[in-house]
C-alpha cells in the first residue's frame, strides 16, 4: 500500500467518523470499533439497554456510506424466509419467482435479534461467515460489502431468546455504548430539538471506496512475532480455569483481521501489539464463556481477556 493510498484512506476514514460523531455524541471509542468491523468486513454486535443510541448508530452509518440498507426488526414470528426471501408461485405461466429477502442489501440492521426463534437467527449464519445465501438448494451471492449490525438488550429475557455461540462466534465484536455523561446528554437534547441529527446525514462513502478499503485491509503486514503474540492470548483462554469454553480459531482469525484494520484506520501498513491489546477484549470477550464460579465471583469476559493480557509476554 503506497503512502498516497495511505492517506486517502486516512481522510475518508476521518470522514466517516466524523459523521458517526455528529450523530452519536461522545462515543468515540464505539465509533472507532465500529470503524475497524465495516474495514475488517465484519458483523457488529450492539448489546446495551434501552435509548442509548444502537439503532441510531446502526442508521448513522448506512447514511454515511451510499449502500442499501435494511432494517429488519425481529420478533417471535419472524420465519427464516422473511430474511432470506422465497420462491412465490407466478399462475400465468406455472412457474416459481425467486422473490428476494431483506437479507440482499450491504447494510443490515438486525434490531433486538435476540426475540426471534434460534431458527431465524441461524438464518443468518451462512450470510455472516461467507457473504452468500443458499436458498432453496441455491447458493445466492450477497451483495460487497456485506455488514450485519445487530442489536439486543442485555437485560430483558422475557420473550428473548438467548443467542447461541455459533451465532455468537460470527460476530468480529461486541460493543456496548453506555450513558452518555451529563454534559453530552444536554448537547444531545439540544441537538434533537427540532429534527434528528441522523436525517441531515449525507454520504461520504461510496461501495467501491469500502470494498477498495476493505482489499487494503488484507495487505497491512503483521510480523510472525505479533501472530504469535495474538496465538498465546487465545491460546490461555482455552486452559484458563475461569472459562469453560475459550475462543475459537474464527476468533483468532478475526481478531487477525481487525487488527490489521485498526492499523490501516491509523495510517498505518503493519500492525502493532497495542492494536492487538485494544482489540483482544472486543474481539475475543464474546466468544468465550465463563464457569459459574468465576460468574459468581463477578468476573466477566473482558476482566479474563484483560487479564491474560497482563499475563502474556509482549513481543518487543
């Protein structure tokens, strides 16, 4: 990647992370991770309470970048063919019409995915981890770039339906925005006094500067040492007494890819062991599940991965 190359990118990052910024106030972490998913071509999981601002981020970004977006609010009735689409019968000439689904944009916002059937959500599946869709025995090919932002409230259970961890593993990370401190707060209920700030979003992005992007992404070099160095983290979550179940080689592999997109987003051709310890609890926290003891003790998954963080040697 050549230094010009650099920082166009670099300014149409900054572009569309200053439109996520005028929309979601005084989140700029979430907006950075958010960033290095749609460079990583990744799916975002959102799991927050209530009114924070998920879907509004979620639309903050479709807006941003000139694609199709869908949002799809999923419920207890929801089927899988409601997502995927189906074969509708045509009486004028007896033949079956593929009708597509929701599922064939570039942006899709699944809004509170938890309520819908373990059956729906697999729906999803295969379009997460390939970029396709097979329908009917045929293999439909997704439209580039392909990004689910999903979203769910973590503490209502009533008529939800837990994510599995094959759903869970698909995801490249799990953010949470929080409260907005007292200051922002005032600025955001100034800022919506007469229409939303998202309405007033325009494009800055284009479908070909994404997906040239995201090619960029593959070629940021990262030396054997900090491939090794991401390896033994993943590797001490899978002996850690404190987790049940440690992450996965998806979970390497991803955490490999955004790491090397954290590291285009900062001008950057190589990857560092800082992008490898900003990224390892976002990446890897939602992948591995903890012992009821360590759940008791009050630990969680990003205390564990920040742990083992301070456990492993640091390649210098």
């Amino acid at each position: 990647m050549t230094v010009i190359d650099a920082q166009a990118f670099g300014e149409n990052l900054q572009a569309l992370k200053a439109n996520l910024a005028s929309v979601i106030l005084g989140k700029s972490e979430s907006i950075d991770l958010l960033t290095v998913a749609l460079l990583a071509g990744g799916s975002v999981l959102i799991e927050d309470v209530p009114g924070v601002g998920k879907t509004t981020l979620a639309k903050a970004l479709a807006r941003s970048i000139d694609v199709q977006f869908t949002r799809i609010q999923f419920t207890p009735d929801l089927l899988p063919a409601d997502i995927l689409g189906s074969s509708i019968y045509n009486p004028s000439n007896g033949t079956f019409n593929f009708r597509r689904g929701p599922i064939f944009c570039n942006v899709l916002l699944a809004d509170e995915i938890n309520r819908a059937s373990p059956r729906t959500q697999s729906a999803l599946l295969e379009a997460m981890n390939e970029g396709q869709a097979t329908i009917e025995g045929t293999r439909h090919a997704l439209p580039q770039p392909f990004l689910v932002i999903a979203t769910e409230n973590p503490i209502e259970f009533h008529g939800t339906y837990p994510l599995p961890e094959a759903q869970l593993d698909r995801f490249i990370v799990r953010l949470d925005l929080g409260y907005p401190s007292p200051e922002v707060e005032i600025n955001i209920l100034h800022s919506q006094g007469q229409d939303h700030p998202v309405e007033k979003l325009l494009p800055v992005l284009n479908e070909e500067q994404v997906v040239a992007m995201q090619r960029a992404v593959c070629q940021v070099h990262v030396d054997a040492s900090v491939s090794a160095y991401m390896i033994e983290i993943v590797s001490a979550t899978r002996v850690d007494t404190r987790l049940r179940l440690g992450s996965s080689p998806r979970g390497s592999l991803m955490l490999f890819r955004a790491c090397q997109a954290c590291a285009l987003a900062a001008g950057r051709g190589y990857v560092l062991p800082d992008d490898v310890q900003a990224l390892a609890a976002p990446v890897l926290a939602h992948r591995v599940l903890l012992t009821p003891k360590a759940r008791y003790d009050g630990a969680t998954g990003e205390s564990i991965i920040q742990d083992i963080l301070t456990q492993v040697k640091v390649p210098t």
